[in-house]
C-alpha cells in the first residue's frame, strides 16, 4: 500500500469549499487580542493535557508522529466559534482528528524552506495536514519550488515531508490547519482527486 501511496501528487486541491466569511468572522474573533511579532500559531484541537491541565501527562511514546500518544481535545475557542467547530466537526465524522490551528503569517514575513517528516500520506504512522486558507491574498507557498495555488476557503492535502517555504506578501496571512490520521475515507479521496 505505501508503494501506492508514493503515487500520490505532492499536492491535491480536495472537493471540499468552505464559507470564506464564516472562516474570517471566527477567526477575527478568536485572534482579536493576539499579539504576535512575524508568526503566531493558535491553538484550536491539541493534546488534552495541555488543554486541560488537570489530565495526567502522558507516557512517554515510541512514536509521536501518528498522534495516538494521547488524547486530544477542543479548545474553548473552537467550541466557541460555531463555523470552524462545523469545518473540524466535518472531518471528525469522516476520520480521526488530532491537532488543529490558525497559524499566522505577518504581511512580508517569510518562512525558511523546511521538511516536516511526519506529514505525508505514503509514510507509515503518520498524519497528514489539511490546509484551508483563509486570509491569504498575497501568499506564495511554495512546494517542491513551484506555487500552489490555495485560495480562501479551498481545502488542500500538500506533502509536507517534501521542502517548502512561505513568501508572503503585503497583507496578513492566516491558514487553518487540521492534522488527521489517514484512513481509507481520506486515501480514496486522494486518489480520486
């Protein structure tokens, strides 16, 4: 199956569109007394001990990557923020979900070419990142040297393990992220892409 999954695009455009407005409404309202210089990540799903730190920390795990070294739970704010809770609670139904984000690039930041080993379909226990835009005007993410072109409200699967890097442009940047495990809902979705 991995062999299958290497076939795989570096980057797909999934079927899904959001509501752009809805995004931006509860996102303003969640990142309203943010203050951040150059980049900021916030929060939304993560893991439950750092949500609620009454929860024992976890045993130490062989392997992070697959994201079942804990449990995770929804943050006040995405509880709170009736259309983003709508968005995960859409891919909650359909697979597991583990961290979720709003992840903030300052206008005319970049952010340095990198890998990110865990996040790609074709490797075992891994989880993938789904990236939704939300505020990206001027955005130009790059993958394996070429632009892909996100637009607000759009869902993407990118391999994330490959290098990429971030110019971003004369407005703010916002992204939300949401890191799933792949199951067969997902790969079908991928190869039908």
């Amino acid at each position: 199956m991995e062999d299958i999954l290497e076939q795989v695009k570096d980057r797909i455009q999934l079927p899904f569109q959001f509501d752009v407005e809805k995004l931006r409404a509860d996102v303003l309202k969640i990142t309203e007394n943010d203050f951040y210089i150059y980049y900021r990540v916030h929060t939304l799903r993560g893991p439950a001990h750092q949500i609620d730190p009454t929860l024992p920390f976890p045993q130490a795990a062989d392997d992070y990557a697959d994201g079942s070294w804990c449990d995770w739970l929804d943050t006040k704010d995405l509880k709170e923020a009736t259309y983003l809770n709508e968005v995960v609670n859409f891919f909650k139904q359909n697979t597991t979900v583990n961290l979720v984000r709003i992840l903030r690039l300052d206008k005319e930041e970049k952010v340095k070419e990198h890998t990110d080993p865990t996040l790609a379909i074709h490797i075992k226990k891994s989880m993938v990142r789904l990236t939704i835009p939300i505020f990206n005007n001027n955005e130009k993410f790059y993958l394996n040297n070429s632009i892909v072109p996100m637009k607000a409200g759009e869902c993407w699967y990118m391999r994330l393990s490959d290098p990429h890097y971030i110019e971003n442009g004369s407005t703010e940047r916002i992204n939300l992220t949401i890191d799933i495990i792949p199951n067969d809902w997902l790969k079908n979705l991928l190869f039908t892409s």
